[in-house]
C-alpha cells in the first residue's frame, strides 16, 4: 500500500504561482497530478516516469512543470500563469506494480482557487 500525501494548494491571483508537492510512502512508477473541477470529470494534467519522462494536458503545456525527487519519493507540479479555469481540486496519482499488476494510487486532494 503507497500513501499519498499533497501539500502546496491555495489561493492565488490570475497570473500568479503555486507549488504543489506529494510525498509517496514509498517507490512507485509513474507519478502525476489530475484535477476536477465543480460538475467535470477528472482530468490529465501531467504525469511523469521514473526516468523523467512528461506528458502534459494541451491546456498547462508551457505553463505547468512537472518534476519529481526519486530519492524521496517526491512530485512536484510547478503552476505558473495561472488562470481562473485551473481551479479545481488537483489529486497525485502514483502507478506500481504490485504483486503481478499495475495499481492506481490517489492522493486525498488539495484546492487550488485561481481568483480572476
């Protein structure tokens, strides 16, 4: 079992920053962050392998940053240029293989609120 836990939502002026982190209990494969929205699926923002690989939604490509710290177990997703439709509840997600298969893993959710 991967505990994730997000930290880094808020409140924050369009056109301005926010830094969020998840800490995984332990080693895991992919890593990323998704978002909803109040009445919209979940959504892609980025995800990120243990090599560095990225894959961003077209909708943060240049102005999302994701990275992750393999020592610690660590993703981080850097948010600039925020606008008021990046509001939503942002959830890390870790993907293992756990005994023969690959397992999801879900962060509780942190708030980012981009105010217009």
């Amino acid at each position: 079992q991967v505990q994730l836990v997000e930290s880094g939502g808020g409140l924050v002026q369009a056109g301005g920053s926010l830094r969020l982190s998840c800490a995984a209990s332990g080693s895991t494969n992919a890593m990323g962050w998704y978002r909803q929205a109040p009445g919209k699926p979940r959504e892609l923002v980025a995800t990120i392998t243990t090599g560095g690989s990225t894959n961003y939604a077209d909708s943060v490509k240049g102005r999302f940053t994701i990275s992750r710290d393999n020592a610690k177990n660590t993703v981080y997703l850097q948010m600039n240029s925020l606008k008021f439709e990046d509001t939503a509840v942002y959830y890390c997600y870790a993907l293992k293989w756990v005994v023969s298969k690959w397992t999801n893993y879900w962060g509780q959710g942190t708030q980012v609120t981009v105010s217009s």
